[in-house]
C-alpha cells in the first residue's frame, strides 16, 4: 500500500511522523522551496535497517500541485486544511491535521468534508468540528488519540541527551520552556520574551521555542542575551523537526508558559504546570469548560500587578494541580496510553484489505 503525507508546512509533518517511522511511505510538498526544506532539516531522518538507503538518507519527497489532479495511488493523509484534487477510484483520503488548540482552522471549513475518513484525537477535536458546524458521520471518524504522545508515554525520549544537545549548562535548575505562536494567534514573543529572559533566569532556565514562522528571530534573541549578559536562555528551533520536537521540549521541561498555541493542550500528557501568557486573541473556538484550558492553568497578563517568576514559583509548588491536568487531558484526548499510533496502523492495514 502506498501512503502519501501531505502539509502545507514543514512543521506540520511533525504530527504523521509516528505513521511514517512505523510504515514508511512519500511525503507530497506543494512548492519546491518546502522540498529543499524537507531534505535539509530531515537529514539523515530515514536510517531503519529495514528500509532501502536513499541519498541523505531523508525520507522520500515529491513534489505536486494540489490544484490539479494528482497522479497518485494509495492512501494521502492530510496535515492540512486543504482540498486535494485526487482521484477517488485511485486514493483514499485522510484528514489529521495539526494540533489540538481552540484557533480555528485557517481558510474555509469545505476542504474538510471532502476526506473519506478523519483521524479523531479526542472529544476536543470533535468540538472544534461542532463549533464550525461540520458534520463528520461516525462512520467516517477514527478514534485513535494523539500519535504525537507516543514517545512520551512510552519513555522513548533522551533527556539528558536533548539537555546536551540546547546546551544546558546548569542541570539542577528547573526549566520553564516557553512557546508562543505566532502573529495568527496573537503570539506574544515579541510581547513576553524580553522580560521573561531576564526575570525567569534568575532562578531557572527559559528554553524558548518560538513558532515555526518566526524561527527567524532566534539569532538576534541570541544576541540580545548575550549583549545583555543574560545567561541560562536556551533556544529550540521547531524547524529541526528530529531533535527539537516539542516532545522532546516536553521531556525536559518542569513548566510550560505559552499564549494561544496548540502545546497548552499537548502539554497537559507531562502533568506540569501550565501557565498562559495573555494575548488578547478573541476569535478562538467557543469550549465547554470541561475541554477549556483556561479553567485549570494559571492565566499571566502584563499588568504592573503581575510577577512571572512568582506566578511560575507558585506553579511549581502546587503538586494537587497534577490531578486536573490529567482530567482535562483525558477528557480533550482519546487513550493517552502509547498506543496511538497502532491505531491509525491498524486502520490503515483494514483500508488494505477491503
């Protein structure tokens, strides 16, 4: 069976990887700037003694206008909200899309209902699809959770190995891993990233994983640390999708700070605490207060009242909180038990043998 993996964005294929690693299959970019992409930050992604070397040792790649008919046969899961003009006598199609957070999808809901199945992760994924009035029949969803929690669950992450790797130089301080999203979502690094450098590195370390759209301004963050002589800020740069995936942000970090990013609901697998950043986004999706992250976490605004180093503090020094992440984890997420990805393999072999 041939499985194809499309997004629109690099950053997206983060979220079928597990697929991949255990079926292997092509990935489909739509712009030959995204393939160029492709093969220089997944270099040397494709090492399974099973599978035939390819050059670089990256994963297949190939390049198709969605726009037009595709000439593929197999399976194309989707990362994105997109409408792939394929062959339904060829293809079957699958919508998983990339992340799990209250914005809503970009562009229009249509490109949805025309997948043949949906990769479900949980009840929230589910009220996002309500909360824009598309129906998907019971028949066509499948449950499987959250593939991306995989490696988490199972302890399949080297945390001393990702603490060497963004250069940590004082391991016995807690680290606050702080990771905004960008201007769609109101991001707030721009906002945030100055003051929290300095006043959470008194006592911590600030591993800041800024989104993928501006990984540009990592450089210069670097540089302004070091010209104010600001230490114990670290950088992970979510474009390197082997080393930096923010499962591996998650495996090292005591405490997340972030605004109105998808990780505020990823991160609730760790059971640390979660602080929010205000943005002032107002067009998220309307949520029941059993799926609202903003009935658990600690919310951070910019007042001249508020103080992130006490507000983190206080976070760290409340263990009860464990017990309410864990409920609205369980109630946004299928599963949560390592098992995620079978199930989407499963499925996937069941579409083989009809």
């Amino acid at each position: 069976m041939n499985i194809y993996y499309y997004a629109n964005q690099l950053y997206e294929y983060s979220f079928s990887r597990p697929i991949y690693e255990r079926l292997g299959g092509t990935f489909v970019v739509n712009k030959f700037s995204r393939a160029l992409r492709f093969k220089r930050y997944l270099l040397n992604a494709d090492n399974f003694p099973d599978r035939d070397k390819k050059f670089f040792n990256t994963p297949p790649v190939i390049l198709r206008d969605i726009k037009k008919p595709v000439d593929l046969d197999g399976v194309i899961i989707s990362q994105s909200n997109t409408t792939i003009n394929y062959d339904s006598k060829r293809c079957v199609s699958i919508f998983m899309g990339h992340g799990a957070g209250d914005k809503k999808y970009g562009g229009t809901p249509a490109p949805l209902e025309t997948y043949n199945y949906h990769f479900i992760s949980g009840n929230k994924h589910l009220e996002k699809l309500k909360d824009i009035k598309v129906h998907i029949p019971e028949e066509r969803q499948v449950k499987i959770g959250y593939p991306k929690f995989d490696d988490y669950v199972n302890g399949r992450i080297n945390r001393e190995k990702h603490l060497k790797h963004l250069g940590v130089k004082d391991v016995q301080r807690k680290n606050i891993l702080y990771a905004p999203t960008w201007k769609w979502g109101n991001g707030t690094l721009s906002k945030y990233v100055y003051s929290f450098s300095r006043e959470l590195t008194r006592e911590f370390n600030l591993i800041i994983r800024p989104h993928f759209f501006e990984r540009k301004y990592i450089p210069s963050l670097k540089l302004w640390t070091k010209l104010n002589r600001i230490n114990h800020v670290y950088f992970s740069n979510p474009a390197n999708l082997l080393q930096n995936g923010t499962m591996n942000d998650f495996a090292v970090s005591d405490a997340l700070i972030s605004d109105t990013s998808s990780i505020i609901y990823e991160y609730l697998i760790t059971g640390n605490p979660i602080v929010i950043a205000e943005s002032g986004f107002s067009d998220s999706h309307n949520m029941p207060e059993t799926l609202d992250i903003h009935k658990v976490a600690e919310t951070y605004t910019d007042s001249s009242s508020s103080d992130i180093l006490a507000m983190v503090q206080e976070a760290l020094g409340v263990p009860d909180k464990r017990k309410d992440y864990e409920s609205l984890l369980n109630n946004c997420f299928y599963f949560n038990d390592g098992c995620c990805t079978d199930r989407a393999v499963e499925f996937l072999f069941s579409l083989e043998n009809r």
